[in-house]
C-alpha cells in the first residue's frame, strides 16, 4: 500500500517490525557477527529474522530502499522456491509462533507479540481453502442438526475475508493483477493445491537449493 507517497506495509504504518523475507537486508557488524547465519533451516532468513527479534534487535522495514532481482528462469525452479518457502513457512509456525508469544508474555513485548501474529498467518492460497473449507464442513454439520453457530462464525470469516481481499486488489492490485487476468487465478489454485498435496506425501526431508535463475 501507499502512505503520504512512499510504498509501505501495514506492519511498518503501525511503526512494528517486519519478517526477513529474502529481498534485501542490511545488519549492523556488530549484531550479524554473531547471528546464526547459515543455520541450515530452509528459511533461514525468515529464522533469522525471529531469532534476532528475540535477541533484542528487531527488523524494520526501510521503504526508501530499492532492491531488484530476477524470478526463478523455469517453472520448475520456481515450484522448487515455493515449495521450499511455504513448507519451511509452516514449519516456522510449529517450531516458533508459541515461544514468540510466550517470550512477548514474559517480556511484555508487543513488538514480538506482532511478529508472532504475522508469522502464524498460513500462506494465501492455503488461508483461502482453510477458511472455505472450514465453512463448507461446519454448514454440512449444522445441517444434520448440530449447533449453527460455527456456521455464522465461519460465514462470517469468508465474508471479511473475501471483503480484505477485494480491498486490497482495489487499493493495489489491479496494476499486478488486472481485471481479464483474474480467470487465471483457478489454475493457480490448483496448482498450489498439487503443491500442497506433494508436500503432504513427500517423506523426506526438504532442502536448502539454490534457485536456478537466469
């Protein structure tokens, strides 16, 4: 989104700190000498990035900063880059989403407290079919006669949902998504669905590997 001119996201408006995504980062010496860079973790940044949270220096999103690189050069580089995100993404939610609000408990610190939040929302895709797929189970019971409030609840859930994604698009979206290309949006669904399935049958363990790029 846009604020008095300059591109932002709603965790820097609130002046919080954000996730290490990958795209860009900067570190005093002093604090990145002695992080646990190359851990291992296939999201290592995003690791990072809570790990020196927790130790007291919290990232901070710069929008003055311009930072380009190039998409993965197949489809098959970028399935492998998607896959190795929103696997190690998930299981940042397992290994780190509780001990950062217990540590934001403890401390009683808000900034960590938010980082937890953002970082326990699932991907977009899988958000959206846990959200559907939620109402969908709770209307089929409801209409075998148990309670219908989890139906209210999660119709509710879909309408604010469908209605912040609409918003969005309008505030800053239809420049990357225009209006004809949206049909497309299936085939990406379905893809991110294959992705998933493959993630729930694949037994062994993930990988750091570099992207193929051009």
């Amino acid at each position: 989104m846009h604020w008095n001119g300059e591109y932002v996201t709603g965790l820097s408006v609130l002046n919080l700190p954000c996730q290490l995504a990958g795209n860009g980062m900067a570190f005093p010496w002093d604090v990145i000498r002695s992080a646990a860079v190359g851990n291992g973790n296939i999201v290592e940044d995003l690791h990072l990035g809570i790990e020196l949270a927790m130790g007291g220096h919290k990232p901070l999103f710069c929008p003055s900063a311009k930072v380009t690189s190039q998409f993965a050069a197949s489809r098959r580089g970028a399935e492998t880059q998607r896959g190795r995100w929103e696997q190690g993404h998930l299981r940042m939610i397992v290994s780190s989403a509780a001990t950062l609000v217990i540590r934001s408990i403890v401390q009683r610190d808000w900034h960590l407290l938010a980082m937890a939040l953002d970082l326990a929302i699932l991907p977009l895709t899988l958000l959206t079919l846990s959200i559907f797929i939620m109402f969908i189970i709770s209307l089929c019971f409801a209409m075998t006669g148990f309670n219908s409030v989890i139906v209210w609840l999660s119709g509710l859930s879909v309408i604010v949902f469908t209605a912040a994604i609409l918003l969005a698009w309008l505030e800053c979206g239809k420049d990357i998504l225009p209006l004809h290309e949206i049909p497309k949006i299936v085939s990406y669904v379905l893809w991110k669905f294959k992705l998933y399935m493959k993630m729930l049958g694949s037994k062994n363990k993930v990988e750091w590997i570099r992207t193929e790029r051009k």
